[in-house]
C-alpha cells in the first residue's frame, strides 16, 4: 500500500531523471556549462619570437616612438644577426598616440593635427592627413619611410589600442564640436588603420603580454 510520502519521492526522482536526461542530451550544457567567450586575445598566441616585448605608447610625439620601434628591430637584426620573424614588437597605443592608427578621413573630419598638435612638414600648418603612414612620408617630415606604420608591421609589428582610448578620443572629439559621441565612436572603430587590434583596455593588455613573457618598454 502506497505511504503518503510516495507521491511526492516520486515527483522528486522523476525531476531528477528528467534532469539527467537533458544533460546527457547536452541540452542543458550551451546555457550552463559551455566555455566562455574567448576574449579576443587569439593573436597574442602567435607571439612566438625568440625576442620579445611591448612598447608602451601614450603620445605620438611627432613620430618619434615609431623611429625607436625600427631601431629596436634594426639592432636585433644588424648588431645580433637576428631576423624580424624571431622578434615580436607589439606596440599598445592609448592616450594621445591614437592620432596614429587613424586613416586619413579621419585626420581630415576631426581635424586631428589640430585636435593633437602636429603640423604639416611642409606647411606648418596643422596637418589633415596622417603623417605617420607610407603615402605620406616626405622630406623634411617626422618619419623616414622606414619608420612608418605600413613598414613595421611589414616587419612583424603589431598595434594595439584600447577601447578606453577609443572612449577617450570619442569625448574628446565630441566635446570639440565634431559630432554625437554614438557617431564620433563609430566612426573611429571603422577609421582605424588596417591591422590595428583593439583590446578592452590596454593595462590588462600590458598584463596579459607580460604573463605570456614579453617584455616591457615605456617609450619616453
């Protein structure tokens, strides 16, 4: 004769086999169990280099930092005979370098050689292209054509630059009168240079390359 406690161990176990089921099934996993999103660091696993280190750039300072990043590879390659695809620069940009992974569009919307004070070689004048890529290398100019983007990371360099100074340059820029911060931001993302990685935020960037052995450099 059935107790009064049968109906409900019943239910109990029935949950229970019910439960087991979907998880057998795998039903249950994508919501429960599944991995967490990868949070974009896959590229920092090509970091492969027998040499190799992040420079740490918070001002464009007339192209300077780019000229250190070719003698960086320059003397491993000419002083230690090593080649540039055992040497991994990474190069994390915020603050006020960003001018320097933005496309010429961009230079010209936001009017970023006034906006970060660089001047044209030739006019003295604020510059309205980006002066520190190929197309605009000239005599007399901050850059030799060695020294620009497009050439290092020919040679294996990566930039990075945090969605922080994203955010940064949108108010920045927005506060100046150049648009809705909703359009200034989109149009930075999709202004920057091609090959530029973004990262949520470049100190735990610094964090991640340093705990996967790189090396650590402020430029001055």
């Amino acid at each position: 004769m059935p107790s009064e406690f049968d109906t409900p161990r019943r239910g109990f176990f029935g949950k229970i086999a019910i439960g087991a089921a979907a998880l057998a099934s795998g039903a249950a996993l994508p919501r429960l169990l599944a991995a967490a999103p990868d949070p974009g660091d896959d590229w920092m696993r090509t970091l492969t280099g027998k040499h190799r280190t992040v420079f740490d750039l918070s001002s464009h300072k007339n192209g300077k930092p780019l000229a250190q990043a070719r003698n960086y590879l320059n003397g491993w390659r000419d002083a230690f005979h090593v080649p540039d695809a055992e040497v991994n620069l990474v190069i994390g940009i915020h603050g006020e370098g960003i001018p320097i992974v933005l496309n010429d569009a961009l230079w010209s919307r936001f009017k970023l050689g006034e906006q970060y004070e660089m001047a044209d070689a030739a006019t003295k004048a604020p510059a309205t292209v980006n002066v520190f890529t190929a197309p605009h290398v000239v005599a007399g100019g901050p850059l030799t054509a060695e020294q620009t983007v497009e050439a290092l990371q020919a040679r294996g360099v990566r930039f990075i630059v945090c969605m922080n100074t994203i955010a940064g340059a949108t108010n920045k820029l927005s506060g100046a009168g150049f648009g809705a911060p909703a359009d200034v931001r989109a149009a930075l993302l999709g202004g920057l240079l091609p090959g530029v990685i973004t990262v949520p935020a470049m100190v735990v960037a610094f964090t991640q390359l340093q705990e996967r052995g790189l090396g650590y450099t402020k430029i001055a």
